[in-house]
C-alpha cells in the first residue's frame, strides 16, 4: 500500500494487550476494554463485579495521574487525547462547565462523572457492574473515566 493510500484511513488501531484496543481519530482517543479484563483490573474484592467504591478508587488514582502538576485538576495539556473523550461523557447541558471552557476539570467533578456513568451503566440497579454490563455502551463509557 502506497503512503497516500495509506492517509486515506480515518482511524489507527493500535492493539494495547489482549482484549484492550485504542482508536485514534484525529485529537480524541477512544478505547475499549472487554468486561473480563476489566474485572481483572478493578475488581479489587474479586466477587465478580465492580461496585462504586472500586470504580471510584480507580477513578482518583487515574485522576491521580493524570493531574502532572499535583494542583487537584486536570487540563487539557494533562489529559492529552482523553480531553476530547471526555467531553463527549459529559452531560448535556455541562455540569462540570469549567472543563468545557476552560479547559480545567477538578478531581471532585472527575468522581462526580465518574458516578453519573456507573448508575447509567447499572440498569439493574444493584449497585455492582458485572461483565456484561461493562461490556455494554454505557459500561464502556465508564470504563473511559478508569483507565
């Protein structure tokens, strides 16, 4: 395939470990985990799910990381290809108004997301996330605020 056939793909994926994939379109990044391999990273219990203490947990350390200047939010520059994923997590109309315009989202806000998106991506209401449920639209939504 010549170079400029090859600019003709809107996306690359590049495969990240067995299960785990990355998209890349232009600035956004979008990612998608299966919901086993999920539990292997955040069900910390190991009782078959994920509940809102564990998703949370995993939240605040990516957060955590995130957050280079130690400053308790996060920026455009600090989430990097995220910043366009998270944009189209948020809400319509943005609670969280500060990362729309300015571009800075605070750790508190971050959780808060984080929680709206795990009672979205619990139909059933039980409080806990089983594979299934992560393996869905909206349990890989979450999945984008934890990893």
């Amino acid at each position: 395939m010549k170079p400029a056939q090859l600019l003709r793909f809107a996306a690359v994926i590049v495969p990240l470990a067995v299960g785990s994939w990355i998209v890349l379109q232009g600035s956004s990044v979008s990612a998608q985990t299966s919901g086993a391999d999920a539990m292997k990273m955040f069900d910390k219990d190991n009782d078959g799910s994920i509940d809102l203490v564990e998703a949370k947990a995993a939240a605040a350390a990516l957060f955590d990381k995130l957050d280079a200047n130690h400053d308790g939010t996060v920026t455009n520059e600090e989430l990097g290809g995220r910043a366009e994923v998270l944009r189209q997590l948020l809400p319509s109309p943005n609670p969280y108004m500060s990362f729309s315009v300015e571009g800075v989202m605070p750790k508190g806000a971050y959780l808060s997301l984080t929680e709206t998106r795990f009672k979205l991506a619990d139909p059933d209401n039980d409080g806990t996330l089983d594979a299934k449920e992560l393996d869905g639209a909206l349990g890989q939504d979450l999945l984008k605020l934890l990893r």
